[in-house]
C-alpha cells in the first residue's frame, strides 16, 4: 500500500485558521510569537529565561515544592524525580501539554499529546545538550464540564460513569465508580493485556479519592518511565503567584479588551472562544460559577455571593484557591508558574491560544511557540492488506466517504460515468442556434437558453442514474471499501478523537506506546499512520 503524505492542510480535519497557520499566512504572524521549527528554539529560550527569572527568582522553588508535595502518596519514576529537581535551575525548561481529566484517558489522542510533549524534550535536548527539557501534562482540574469526560469508548461501547457533579472536576469524589469497574472489566476478558487493563483502571479509579489523584496515577503509569511530570494547577501556593495578574482582571477587564481586539482581526475565520468582562471563576468544593461585575459590585453568579472592590481583593489576597482562571486566563497561569518554551494541543486550542498573544503582551509575560500536536492513525496489518486488495491508498481513505464511493465506483465501471464529453458537443450545437436567434426575434433567444439549460440537466441526471446503476452492480466491492473505511475512521470520524487505548492495547500491549514514541516527530505536520 502507497504511504502517501497525509498533510494537515489537506486532510480535511483541520479549520481554516490552523491550516493557514500551518501554512504561515503572513497576515495570522501577529499572533505567535514564533513559528515552531527546531531553529526558532534557542530564541524562545533567552527570551523565556530573562521574562521567567527576572518575574521572581523564588518561583521555581515554589514550583518545585508544590510539585514534590502533589507527588508525595505516590510511587514515582527516578526519571520523573530527576526531571523535578531539574526544574530549580535557570537552565531548565518545560513542554507542556494539557488535557481534560476524561475517564481512563477518554479519547487516543490524549497519548498523542504526551507523546508530542515528551519526543519534543528528548529532540530539544539534542539540539541544545546545554539546557535541560521537561514534559509537563497540565491536568485541567478546576474544569466543571463533566459531560465531556465522564466516558469513554470500548469497542462500540460507551462506558459512562453516572453521577452528578457541580463543582470542580478534580475534586470530584472516585465513590460511584466501582460499578463502571465491572462494567469495563467484564468486556475485558481474561489475556494478560486484559489484565493488566483491569488492573491499571482499579487502582487509578478504586484507590484514590478524588479524580485529580485517580487522573495522576494513570498518567503516570503510562508515561513515569519517560519522566513526564504531571501538575495540578488547583493549588494554594501557585495561585499565590498569580494574585498580581488575577487582580489586574477584576480592576481593569484587560484580557477582555485585548482578546476582543485580536477577535476583529480574525473576522474572516470561526472564533474560537470569546472572551468574558471578567475571565475567573469562583469556586468550592461544590461550586464553579463566574464572576461578574453588576452595580458596583462583583458578584458570583447564580449564587447570593457578592463582594464590593475591597472586599474581592481581600478575597484574593487571603484565598487565592478560590479564584480560577477561565479558557482565556488558564494559559496565562500555566506560562506565569512553569518556564514553559511550548504549548502542544489540538486544532481547537492552537486556534484559541492564537487568540491570546496581546493578552500576554499586555501582561508582560512571554508568549510561547503553540504546536499543533501529532495526528495519529492507528491501522493493523490485516487492514492494509485489506487496503490492498481494494486498490486503495491512504488518500482515498482520507476522502469523505460519499467521495470515496463516487470515485471509486467511476473506476471500477466498465463505462466512463462522465459526461463531460457529451455536453460539450451539445454546448457546441446550441451555440449554432444561438447564432440564429441572435438574427431574429429576441422572444426565440429565450426559448433557446431555456432548451440548452433543459438538454444539460438531463445530461446531468442520466450522469447521476447511471452512476447509482453502476453502484448496484459493484455493490460488494464497495460495501468492503465502506466497511474498511468505517474500521479506521469511526462514525466517520477520526479514529484518535473516538477510540480509547484501552482497545489496542489489548491487542498489541506495550507495542502501542514504544511504536508511538519510535515514530512520532513532534514538529512534523503530517498525520503519522503507524502499523501495527
């Protein structure tokens, strides 16, 4: 089977501002600082180094410290550890991706994402062997959208974890998840994958309390070999480092005027996100509701909670845990406590992070190079000897699938299905009899335009029957070309955004992970197809 190159930009999958992005549009270089090329690193670098140290040359200790106690009731790799301490010094720096704490990893591209992030540091450190590369998985733990992440899928299955949750996510108690367990465990069966499977959910899900140290075990089991080190952005002492800027907000609306401002210049393109007044939250146990401004006064919203202006910064100033950054604000917290070269996501939070570089100007913090991260698709062998058989290349299973059928049913028919030819000979005749409409009365030129588009329409019908005639007579070809199609791209979608490890790794095991971080290149814009 060919190994065409799937670009980006020609996939299909990608809006128009990423792919212009990609491109590098001269009109979006405004928004990022710079482009991410292996080249454009060593800037990045000095300029990070003189915005993070100068800022407060105690942050990094801070840092360091809230690490060693979020990882304290933890079993953790020397490589994780290692990559820990290294962060005291000025020539470390971060990686870092982040992600929902979706139920056992939701979708495949949560592993996509560390991958990127961890095969960016080991290709940084060979370039520059002087400074020192950590991958940080930022754990989006004061999120409340529990819809989104309270599943996963297995096989076709969904396996839904059924309870109520109103406040942050990662405070969210574990208790109900016991029966999801059997549930999962009896689709599992009993080979060694499956074991350890079953085992890997038990202890993350049924030996940790809450969602955030569930979400932490499993990462760091997949990953604790490759010294991926995970943070909590939910804690007391890191919101201390972000009072300055939390309090710039509530006065002076800033990220709101500066985000709407580069919202106009992106008129031509889908918005991502919109900004609000105010971008923080007010949040408890139960409880994550905005703030907003109303009658000189902050109030939280939905609730009976009101501030005057002294008394919110009094707030802040004694419980800075109880403020939390929004969609606009959280990328500005994550670059104030980590010295973070490079941001790794999806299409949709590249498109927002490319929303936000005035926002940081106006702060003064430094903006980084924002990656899009690597599209996998996963396919067996016997899939691409299938692929063979039906003559199709990887381009053909990119296609739309009403494309693909269209086209391939004009390949495989005996009859050219294209009547191009025939229309055009009948262009030619109605050209004559316009030439003599065109000498008598002009009633009959109308008559004739009329015919002409009436003779091509039919042309256009007798296409579309002969092309649905066609498809009854290679209906089993093309039912094969269906079906291989749906395996890798289910509900038409792509594979990385629906499946669940969990479904390869029982069949493949620790050759899923080792292929994936064999052969991702992290600053590469192509999907990766790997064979398994």
């Amino acid at each position: 089977m060919p190994n065409d190159c799937i670009t980006y930009q020609n996939s299909g999958y990608f809006s128009k501002l990423i792919v212009d992005y990609l491109d590098e549009k001269p009109e979006l270089k405004p928004l990022y600082n710079r482009f991410p090329k292996i080249e454009n690193f060593k800037d990045q670098i000095e300029e990070k180094a003189n915005n993070f140290n100068s800022q407060d040359h105690l942050k990094r200790q801070v840092l360091v410290s809230e690490l060693e106690k979020q990882y304290s009731n933890f079993e953790v790799s020397k490589r994780t550890l290692d990559n820990i301490q290294l962060l005291k010094h000025s020539n470390t720096f971060t990686i870092t991706t982040g992600h929902q704490l979706n139920l056992f990893t939701g979708p495949l591209y949560f592993l996509y994402k560390i991958v990127s992030t961890i095969n960016l540091c080991k290709k940084l450190k060979l370039t520059y062997p002087e400074y020192h590369f950590v991958p940080v998985y930022w754990m989006a733990t004061e999120d409340h959208d529990f819809e989104e992440i309270n599943y996963f899928n297995f096989k076709d299955k969904k396996i839904k974890w059924n309870k109520e949750s109103f406040g942050p996510v990662g405070r969210l108690s574990t208790d109900g998840l016991g029966e999801v367990f059997f549930n999962f465990s009896d689709e599992l069966g009993s080979s060694e994958n499956a074991n350890y499977l079953r085992e890997l959910f038990r202890k993350s899900y049924l030996e940790h309390s809450n969602l955030a140290d569930a979400t932490r075990y499993l990462a760091n089991e997949l990953f604790k070999n490759e010294g991926l080190v995970i943070i909590d952005g939910d804690s007391i002492e890191l919101k201390k480092l972000f009072i300055p800027f939390a309090k710039e907000e509530l006065l002076n609306q800033t990220s709101f005027k500066k985000v709407t401002e580069t919202n106009l210049q992106l008129e031509h393109y889908k918005i991502q996100v919109n900004p609000r007044e105010i971008n923080l939250f007010y949040i408890e146990d139960q409880l994550r509701e905005r703030i907003v401004f109303e009658n000189e006064k902050y109030k939280v919203n939905s609730t009976k909670i009101e501030f005057t202006t002294e008394e919110i910064l009094s707030e802040l100033e004694n419980h800075p845990e109880k403020f939390s950054p929004n969609v606009i604000l959280r990328p500005l917290y994550q670059e104030i406590i980590l010295p973070n070269l490079c941001y790794i996501g999806g299409g949709g939070e590249i498109a927002y992070w490319l929303e936000l570089k005035s926002n940081f100007e106006a702060f003064k913090v430094t903006f980084p190079i924002v990656l899009v991260r690597n599209s996998v698709l996963l396919a067996t062998q016997k899939q691409v000897q299938k692929a063979d058989k039906l003559n199709l290349t990887w381009s053909d299973l990119f296609s739309k699938q009403t494309d693909l059928i269209n086209q391939k049913t004009r390949q495989l028919s005996k009859f050219t299905i294209d009547f191009s030819e025939q229309k055009e000979h009948l262009k030619k005749q109605f050209e004559q009899l316009m030439d003599i409409a065109n000498q008598t009365d002009k009633s009959f030129i109308g008559a004739v335009k009329a015919q002409e588009a009436k003779q091509i329409k039919g042309l256009e019908n007798l296409e579309k029957r002969l092309l649905k005639a066609e498809k009854r007579i290679l209906n089993d070809q093309l039912q094969r070309i269906a079906l291989l199609q749906n395996e890798l791209f289910p509900n038409q979608s792509l594979q990385e955004r629906k499946a669940n490890f969990s479904e390869f790794y029982m069949e493949f095991g620790e050759e899923l992970k080792s292929k994936l971080l064999k052969d991702l290149c992290p600053l590469d814009s192509n999907f990766s197809i790997i064979i398994l």
